[in-house]
C-alpha cells in the first residue's frame, strides 16, 4: 500500500452514589477536569529541570518521518482511547510493572500506526490528592501524568462536598485525607484522631502517638453533628476506626455519646470503593476497604439485629464509569481538541469483580454515551492464571503492553474492514483482512 498505516487515522486523534443520593451534574467532570489541570503547573515546578518531557523517551510529533524522510507531525486518533486501572496493571507494591513503561510510550506516539491515543487512569486507590498521586505516577512510569487524567476512588465524593457540612474522614497516613477532603471544598472535617483526643476511652486499646496528638484537632464532640463518614482511604486502626464508625451509626443524628431507640438515626457512610482485595508486593492478594465495608456491616447487624446500608464509590458501580467518560471527553478536547465521544474504550484492569465487572456492565447498561466500552483482563494483578474469573473480560492477556498492542491492532483491522482513512473513505482493492 502507498499508504502508511498512520494514515488510517486521519484526523484529531463511581463508584458513585445512586441518585437518590448524588444528583449527577453532567458539568462536574468538565469543573473537575479545569480545576485540577491547575494542579498540573504545581506538577511541572515539582519535576526537575533534566527530566522535561522533551528529555525522555517519549517521542514528540517531530520524531517521526514520512516515507520522503521529512519530518511529520504525528496525528492523535479520535477513533478510540484508553482507561487503565493503576494497581496490578501498571504499579504493582509502589514500582511499576516492567511492560507499563513501553506500553505508554506505544501511546505516546512510539508505534508503527504513527498515531497517538487518548488515555486517562482511573484507580480506586485514594488517600492522597489526585495531584500527589500524578506525582507518583509520573515518576514510576517516566512520563508527565496530569491530574486532568485521573480519578482515584474518592474524586467523586468532591461532589457531596455542598450537600454535608460536617463530616468524618477515615484512612490514609496521618493528615492526608483530612487535606484532601478539605481540598473538595468540605467545610468541616473530623477525624477519628479528633474523637479519640477528645474522649480517650472512645478506643480503649489505641493510644495516640505524640505526633497524633499534635495534629488531632480539640472540640467537644457532645455538642457535633456529623453529617456523613466518608471512607477516604484503607483504615490504618481497623479496630479504633470500627468502633467510632458503629458509635456513629448507632447514635442520634450523628452525636457522640448518644444511642438511637430504632437505630435508624446516623449518618450514611460511604466508601471510596469496594474491592476486597488488592495486589501488591506480597505474593498473595491483602485486604482492602471493601473487606472494612464487609466487616462494619457484619459488626453493625451482630450488635443492633439490623442491617446497614452503606454505599460504595469506585469501580464497578456505573457512577465511576460515567464520570470517568465526562473526564475522558473533557481531556480528549481541551488536549487534543476532539470535540466528540471515542467510538471504543480499551479499560485494562486486573481485578474481575470491579474493572471487568464494571466495565461489561456500563457498556450494556446504554448510558455509555456513544462509546463502546472493552474489558481487557491481565495477568499481572489480582487475577492469576488457574482461576476462572466471575465476570469474564473480552480479552485476557498476559500485560499492559500486551494489552495495548492487542487493542492497536484490533482498532486497525476494524479500519482496514471498513475501508477507511479517519473519516475518508478509499478503495481497498486487493487488501484481504481476516475476520476476528
């Protein structure tokens, strides 16, 4: 063909709470995705001055030629894009995967299509800003990550910040969910440190640490409401924090120290995601906050006979995945100026029951917009060869890079068949494409 296979690209390249608790507002993701870009300067001061983007590996649209050996600028395909899950798939116990770091230069440009691909990371894992984790990120991967591209677990909950005055964030190391909560716009934000600096005996078997206590703020919880608790990120003091949870829902409209007659007069509790396990360093899957979620709910029905109802952000729910494709959208046009939906999203994930789960589900839930959402399963996370998987993905493979490199193709074949470059129709004579 005279054609090069870039050509065939022609043109610009939560869970979330149900709605009788979160009213969705199709222009949060659009605030989100502005609001955090801000971020993205504070990320460009952080990086040193020899680790520019122009510095990596990373090629830019001048580093590829056209067949006359002249520079040409690569082109960004609107035809599709990309959601990774973090943990397992390209991060795994804090250092990245070994194909994560080739798979993103493929999408950066380094491919033998000569295009490059929208993509935005969407992780359940929280207790930091997005802006810290883009830092993280940036440096195990080797690339610049924006926060205009990112969701943890808990960024929706930003969008409960008007609805709940004072509430109780739990998890995280130290401060962190404190100030990442406040960051969303929360005007008044306990935390189990507080309670605990306040009464002593609320956790008969945790005592603060010196530090603790420097940072815990005093008041007296006799005279608060607490609104909601929101789990930010996994429990450090799954005991203590247990307690204080049960103390709450047990209590009048949110009051320490007192006791509902019907139990039915606390605060809702969310949490930023459900996943019961998780993968890391160790060699078999950890506990995670859905396990937390399980527990409180277990502990709640053997002490008052009744159950309680909590409510989960993070994968699988459709909430994420719709906020995930208002960010999607928003990133794909304020960076590479595509004004329309992708006709296909490759999410890769590792985990079944969240990342396959929700991404089979949005896609057949008809609220995907107009995009077609993929699930590719790896093996490099949770999920392991010898198991059989709940939900099954479209496509199982053994890495990221495996993963991308799968999708590219597949994405060029469906070109191929259809007979067209971009949104330009051409003849197709003698090229035989087999059917998948």
């Amino acid at each position: 063909m005279a054609a090069q296979r870039g050509d065939l690209y022609d043109g610009p390249a939560v869970v979330g709470p149900p709605d009788a608790v979160h009213q969705e507002r199709r222009s949060s993701a659009h605030e989100t995705a502005l609001a955090m870009e801000i971020a993205k300067y504070h990320l460009q001061e952080h990086r040193s001055g020899d680790s520019t983007p122009a510095d990596s590996d990373v090629p830019t649209p001048d580093s590829k030629e056209d067949l006359a050996g002249q520079k040409a600028p690569q082109r960004t395909t609107d035809k599709y894009a990309f959601a990774f899950d973090i943990d397992g798939v390209l991060v795994r116990g804090g250092k990245p995967i070994p194909a994560a770091v080739d798979a993103l230069k493929v999408l950066n440009g380094d491919n033998e299509f000569g295009i490059k691909v929208p993509y935005i990371f969407v992780t359940n894992g929280g207790g930091k800003s997005e802006e810290e984790r883009c830092i993280d990120l940036s440096r195990q991967l080797e690339l610049e990550v924006s926060p205009g591209q990112f969701i943890c677990g808990h960024t929706p909950m930003r969008e409960m910040a008007e609805k709940y005055h004072t509430v109780l964030v739990v998890g995280g190391e130290g401060e962190k969910c404190r100030q990442v909560a406040e960051g969303y716009g929360f005007r008044d934000v306990v935390t189990p440190g507080d309670i605990i600096k306040d009464n002593k005996e609320t956790t008969p078997f945790r005592k603060l640490t010196d530090r603790e206590l420097e940072n815990s703020r005093l008041r007296n919880f006799n005279q608060v409401e607490i609104q909601a608790i929101f789990v930010f990120a996994d429990s450090r003091d799954w005991a203590g924090d247990q307690q204080i949870i049960l103390d709450l829902c047990m209590s009048k409209n949110g009051r320490l120290g007192t006791r509902s007659e019907t139990f039915d007069e606390g605060p809702p509790v969310f949490f930023s995601h459900n996943d019961v396990v998780w993968s890391t360093s160790h060699e078999h899957t950890r506990l995670g906050m859905g396990a937390l979620r399980a527990s409180v709910e277990a502990l709640y029905k053997a002490v008052t006979g009744k159950d309680l109802k909590t409510i989960a952000f993070g994968k699988p729910q459709l909430g994420t995945f719709q906020f995930a494709t208002r960010l999607l959208q928003q990133w794909r046009k304020d960076t590479h100026g595509i004004d329309s939906p992708p006709d296909t999203v490759y999410f890769i994930g590792d985990t079944p029951e969240s990342d396959v789960r929700g991404t089979n589900e949005f896609n057949e839930s008809g609220v995907s917009e107009d995009a077609s959402w993929y699930s590719i399963l790896v093996r490099t996370g949770v999920f392991q060869d010898g198991t059989q998987p709940r939900y099954a993905p479209k496509m199982t493979v053994d890495n990221v890079l495996d993963a991308v490199n799968f999708a590219m193709k597949r994405e060029f074949q469906k070109s191929m068949k259809k007979g067209t470059l971009g949104t330009r129709e051409v003849a197709m004579d003698g090229v035989a494409i087999e059917d998948e």
